[in-house]
C-alpha cells in the first residue's frame, strides 16, 4: 500500500514534486533522465512512519552530515525521466531516512527505487541550508535551454553579468528573482567538486546557480518556488535571444528603473 495515502500533507508536498516533473519535461528541460529533484520532508513524519522498516540495508552518503540527523527526503530515482515522474512519483523515486551517525540512509518507501546518483551532492545542500537556519527545503536540477546557452560565451560567465541582463528584460525577473543568478564554472557532473563550488555560490546569497554549459541548481522553501525562480530567470533571456534573433541588442531597463523597483518591492540590494 502507498504510504502517502494515510498522510494528506505528504502527498500534497509530493504531488507538488510531480507537477514540477511535467513542466521540466514540457519545457524541454528534463531530456531523458536528465536533472534532479529531492525535498527535505521531515516535518510530515510522525512515529508511525519512523517505525516502518527499511526496505534496502544501509547505504553509504560518502560524507558525514551533522545537520541531516533524523531527516527524510524524498528523491527522485536515478535512470528515472521526469515525465514518468510527473505520471507516479512514487514509482520513479523515493523516500528515504538518514540514520544515526548522519553517513548513511535507508530507503523506507515506497519501493526500493535507488536515489539520483546525484544524491550525496544534493544531501550536502541540505545539511548547508539547515546549518544556516533556512527555511528551504527543496532543490532542484535542470537543463533550461536559453540559460544554458548564454554560458557558451565568456562574456556571460563573468560575475553577476548575466543577472544584470536578464533583471533588465523585464521587471519581474528582479521583483521575483532578488538574489539573482550565481555562477560556477565548468565542473564534472556530480563531482564533488561541483557540490562544493555550489554551496560556496549558495554561501554569497545566491538562490539560483548556473553550472557552466550544464544546467541550474535551484532552492528554496518549496519545490514550485524553486522552479519559479529558473522559469522567470529563463524568461528573461528569451527575451533577450528573442530581441538578438531580430536584429538588435536589447536595450534592458536602466539602473535608475531597476533602482526604483527595487526600493519600490523593498528587494534585497
């Protein structure tokens, strides 16, 4: 039996999971297995649940990560699409439980459904925004298609010139997007490396970073506001392909109007 049928606020939080996997999948952002998806769901497990037996023996994070004692995550499955996902979330991924000692998980349900091979990097986001005191608790990986292609120039790998672009397309990209787009130079997939220069990109204030010629990684309190955010961002910069596609360089809105938007939606400098 599907565990979520006995807890409403646990489906609710997983449906919003499957929901996000059809946009990624309609938008062309989730080519075949492509991106990630796991949410910190700790707060929707009672006792009953944590009395559920393991369905897998314990595994190895790689990693100690103190702050992830007693949470579960949901997660999507590796080899997973996000269109089957979208169909049955809790065929395509899973729920797991960090054991005692923070280095290790057990998959608890619904199935044994192996976790992204992602999943040590995405866990140690987590530990990060617990360690700070932050509300997120979702994050996200995915391959938006205009985003990506601005980091094929070197001009748009510079700090904080692609957010100062894509906030001048239109207002909302400021108003909805405040902290802007940070910037990770090329890594390996799934490398250590490339967890690591996330969470120090995450560290200077940035919600949204861009991994160089791969794709997005996105947090925040939930898993649809975390797509918001990449969805507005690429917004803007198919304005600004769509404006070069006819023949000229947009002119973006001025410091002063960004300014004056920002002190109008009290955003953060």
């Amino acid at each position: 039996m599907h565990i979520l049928i006995q807890y409403p606020a646990l489906q609710a939080e997983i449906d919003k999971v499957a929901e996000v996997a059809g946009y990624l999948w309609q938008k062309g952002w989730a080519e075949r297995n492509g991106g990630n998806i796991t949410i910190n769901v700790t707060d929707y497990i009672d006792d009953a649940l944590r009395a559920l037996p393991a369905l897998t023996e314990p595994r190895p994070i790689g990693k100690v990560l103190p702050h992830l004692a007693g949470c579960w995550f949901y997660c999507k499955g590796t080899g997973r699409r996000m269109r089957d996902l979208a169909r049955d979330p809790m065929a395509n991924g899973s729920i797991i439980r960090i054991l005692p000692g923070c280095d290790s998980y057990e998959i608890v349900a619904d199935a044994p459904v192996d976790p992204t091979s992602e999943l040590p990097s995405h866990l140690a986001v987590h530990d990060y925004l617990l360690a700070k005191g932050s509300p997120y608790r979702a994050s996200l990986h995915t391959h938006p298609i205009e985003l990506v292609a601005l980091t094929h120039s070197r001009k748009w790998m510079e700090k904080d010139a692609a957010t100062k672009m894509l906030w001048s397309m239109i207002p909302e990209t400021r108003a909805f997007c405040p902290r802007g787009l940070g910037i990770v130079p090329y890594l390996m997939p799934s490398s250590v490396q490339l967890a690591e220069a996330t969470i120090r990109t995450l560290n200077e204030d940035y919600d949204v970073v861009m991994w160089e010629k791969h794709g997005v990684f996105a947090v925040d309190t939930d898993i649809l506001n975390a797509f918001d955010q990449v969805d507005v961002l690429n917004k803007a910069a198919q304005i600004y392909i769509a404006a070069r596609n006819m023949g000229f360089e947009p002119e973006g809105m001025t410091e002063a109007q960004m300014r004056d938007l920002s002190q109008a939606f009290g955003l953060p400098k």
